[in-house]
C-alpha cells in the first residue's frame, strides 16, 4: 500500500518539476532575447558591445544546456541551469543602454568641444587680423596724411 502511494506522488512530483522547468527556461529565453535586442540596439550606434557579446554567450550556453537536460529527463538540472542563465543576464539591459547612450552623447559632447574650439579659434583670427590691418592702416595714413596736406614732419 505505501508502495502505490509513492507511484501516486512520484508522477505529479515529476509533473512539478517538468512544469517549474519548463517555465524557468521560457523565461530566461525571453529574458536572453530581450538582451539581446538591447545589445543589438548599443551596436547600432557604434557602441563596443564586446563585454556584453560575452555575457550573451555565457547565457546562451547555458540556456542551451537547460534545455538539453530538459530534452533528457534531468528537469531539476534544466532548471538550475535556466536559473544560472538568468542570473548571468541580471544587468544586462542596464549596461547595454547605458553603453547606447554613452556612444550617442559621446560624439555630440564631442562635437560641442570643436565647435567651441573653432569659435575661439575663429575670433582670435578676426581680432588678430582686424589689430594687423589697423595698424598697417594707421601708418599709411599717417605717411600720406602728412604729405597731402602739406605739413611736413618737424
């Protein structure tokens, strides 16, 4: 009688697990693919995504050692390993866009600084050349100045 008892609990214990399995490595699937989106997005605009490339593989390979467990029976280790590819994925999203935004801002913040730099550089140029021509102008009205009205230097 205990005997038949056990095979009563051990089917709907197996059940749990297949299911908690189950469920653990759809959701670190959809967590993976939405990394991967954001990782996709920072590379779109030039952002060194190397580290978070890395990351990914990591993730990927466990996942894909979950799902082979869960393909051969072993549900506890599935889900252990679906749990270890979430876990490497826990900042990823954060990172990703803070890379997305660094390589979005950087190149403005970039080209602030040499417009700024020419504009300095631009009226440097003006004054410098306006003082040159001033002067220059200055004695040679003042040689032609003297003359055409007669005076002559004392």
């Amino acid at each position: 009688m205990l005997f038949t008892l056990f095979l009563g609990v051990l089917p709907s214990t197996t059940l749990a697990d297949q299911s908690e399995a189950s469920s653990a490595i759809s959701s670190a699937r959809s967590q993976l693919v939405e990394c991967y989106n954001a990782a996709r997005e920072a590379e779109a605009v030039s952002a060194n995504i190397s580290g978070l490339t890395w990351t990914l593989n990591e993730a990927g390979s466990l996942l894909s050692s979950a799902e082979y467990a869960f393909s051969n029976g072993d549900f506890a280790g599935a889900k252990d390993l679906a749990v270890q590819s979430q876990s490497k994925l826990v900042d990823f999203v954060s990172s990703a866009n803070a890379l997305y935004i660094g390589a979005r801002v950087g190149p403005q913040r970039n080209q602030d600084i040499l417009i700024d730099v020419l504009s300095i550089c631009g009226t440097v140029a003006v004054l410098v050349g306006s003082w040159v021509l001033w002067s220059f102008l200055k004695k040679k009205y003042e040689n032609d100045g003297v003359q055409a009205i007669g005076y002559t230097a004392a």
